[in-house]
C-alpha cells in the first residue's frame, strides 16, 4: 500500500467500534521503514484521536535465539506484556492483523529529542529536561527488572558475539574503506575480541532501539514507542542508545550526560565493572552507526545522516581514550586506537573535548 488506505482504515474503524465514524485521515511521518503511522479523527468513538499503524512488512529483526516472530505478531504480544508490567506503551485498542493495521493509543507528536533539542517547550511541571531522561532511565531499569517470562518470545532470542561483530563489520567497508585499506586488518582482530567481550557480559531484556526519537513526552510523561524488537542484551544497551544517539551527548552537555550515566549505575545497583562495560557496549554502538549512517550516505543518498558521523567519531575516539586511561584497552584496541588516530580520513577521532 502506497496510497492511504482509507476504505480500509473505515472498516476497522467500524469493526472496533460500530458507532465510531471515521473523520480525518493524517498520515504521520513513520521512523521505520517497515510501517507507516495515521492518526485519525472520529466521532461517536471512546477516543476522539487514534493511531493506525499499518505494516508493509512483518520482517523479524536479525537476533539468535527462537525462530522467527513477525513484527506486528512482537507488537501486539508485547504491548500486552509490558502493559501487564507497568511499562508506559501505547493501548492496543483493535487487532486487525489479518489486514496489517493495529489501532494504538495517540500519544501525540512530541518526542523526547524535540524537547532536548528545544524544538518543543518542557511540558509543564515536568521540572527539566534532564528529569525527562530520568523517567526514561526508570523505564530501562524497569524493564531490566521484568521476571523472565518462558512464554514472551523476547527472553527466547538474544544478542550474541557473531551479531555484535557482523554490526561492526560496515565500519571497516564504509569508513575505513573496505578490508584492503591498511587500518581494516588491525580493525578486524579488534572487533573480533570486542564482540567477544560483549557476548559474554550478563543479558538482560532490552528495547533493542530506545532513543530519544522512540520516545514520546505525553502529558508530562515519558511514553515508550517502537518497542516491537526486544530481546536479550548487555544491560548498558538502552542506556547507551539513549544518551548517546545521534547527537544526544552534545545537547544534554558534559555534566548532565555524566549525571544521568551515573544514575542508572546507582538506581540498577550495577557493579564496579560498569565504566568498563558502559565503554565497551558505547564503543561498539558507534562504530555500527558510524558505519551505517556512511553506508545510508553512500548507497542511498540519504545526505541527511551525514550530520551525524562526526560526532560520532569523536565519541569512538573519546571512548577509546577512556578505556586506555583506566587499563581496560587491551593491546589490540590500542593498536586499533593509533591506527584510527592516524588515519588522514578521520580527525574527528583525535578531538576528545566533549563528553
């Protein structure tokens, strides 16, 4: 479908509700590529306002772990088990699967990154924008402290080392310029022991992809959207999602970004290895975004991400250094450090004067 579905959206809106008479159709702009979001306008309804969320495809994400789950089968499944469990997800008012709609809560259009970016006012007795992370933050740790449910497919698929260095691999193809070029062999041994590192940290059920664009700001509070891939993962995976994507470091600042990175450490009671752990999930996030937004540029002209990459660059550069001051660079990311710092193609990873 690429056309609003109008007829279609009319029927389901009547099958929900018999009385409920369809009144404007807006189509939203949809952060996946996979769905495509409408709000729609009733009348003679519970709700004045809802949200259709129609799939063009019902791909599962790459994970291990249980077979294949489609993603409008994970999103029904899981509003239902987060909603049981206090999490801050959109209603499902109606399934409609058969027809590839769903009919969601309207959560409105303000997304945590429009007001950390001021593009929308501080909702009004919420405090601050760094209290907003907070409630987000509470949701990651909330999330962590699920009981494991053998029947939520979630807890049955999970990252492992192969997918962390697979994620890896389109830095070494889009920034360093593909596996001839001189720095993509000393790359290569590091991702390989970086992916390592992280497949053997503890598991925890994550979002899979919480940022402050899949998060939105409803009456003062944070609400959680685009949840529909969740799995096992390091437990600084949504943390790490959350303050560091795109720009996000840059627009919470130095000390509120730190406060925020140790408020998750005392309020998750998260051991001693969290600097090290924090770094290591940080450092292999970024060299798969630095990797995919090159690629995004390059293969598909998507001009737009390319606003991106230098401070992402900066953050593996920073990262890097980190890991180096403590101890906690091993030979291999030290070599894979000079390596990066000495590539003519990529000064941003010397400049360390932010977060």
């Amino acid at each position: 479908m690429t056309q609003t579905p109008l007829p279609l959206l009319t029927e389901i809106v009547h099958r929900w509700h018999a009385a409920a008479v369809l009144e404007t159709v807006s189509p939203l702009t949809p952060d996946a590529s996979l769905r495509r979001y409408y709000r729609l306008g009733l009348s003679g309804a519970p709700v004045a306002h809802l949200v259709a969320m129609v799939f063009d495809s019902v791909a599962s994400p790459e994970h291990s772990g249980v077979g294949a789950v489609g993603s409008d089968q994970a999103y029904v499944e899981l509003t239902r088990f987060f909603r049981a469990h206090g999490v801050a997800v959109p209603e499902l008012y109606f399934d409609a699967r058969a027809q590839s709609v769903l009919l969601i809560e309207d959560l409105g259009d303000i997304a945590l990154a429009d007001i950390a970016q001021g593009k929308e006012p501080l909702p009004f007795g919420s405090g601050s924008v760094e209290l907003l992370y907070r409630q987000a933050i509470d949701t990651i740790i909330r999330l962590q402290s699920i009981p494991a449910a053998a029947d939520c497919f979630a807890y049955q698929r999970a990252f492992t080392a192969p997918q962390y260095r697979r994620e890896m691999e389109e830095f070494v193809d889009y920034v360093l310029g593909g596996p001839g070029e001189p720095a993509s062999a000393v790359a290569g041994a590091f991702f390989d022991e970086l992916a390592e590192e992280l497949g053997a940290l503890p598991r925890v059920l994550a979002h899979r992809d919480f940022h402050s664009w899949n998060l939105l700001v409803a009456e003062g509070r944070v609400r959680v959207i685009d949840f529909q891939d969740a799995l096992l993962a390091t437990k600084p995976y949504d943390l790490v999602g959350l303050l560091n994507d795109r720009d996000t470091d840059a627009l919470l600042g130095q000390e509120a970004y730190w406060r925020l990175v140790e408020y998750f450490q005392q309020e998750s009671s998260y051991g001693t290895s969290f600097p090290s752990d924090y770094d290591r999930v940080l450092l292999q996030r970024d060299l798969k975004v630095a990797g995919r937004f090159r690629k995004l540029v390059t293969e598909r002209g998507l001009d737009r991400y390319q606003v991106w990459v230098p401070g992402t660059l900066r953050r593996i550069g920073r990262t890097l250094e980190r890991l180096a001051q403590r101890g906690d660079l091993s030979p291999k990311g030290q070599t894979f450090l000079a390596a990066v710092q000495g590539n003519v193609f990529l000064p941003e990873v010397e400049s360390s004067d932010e977060c």
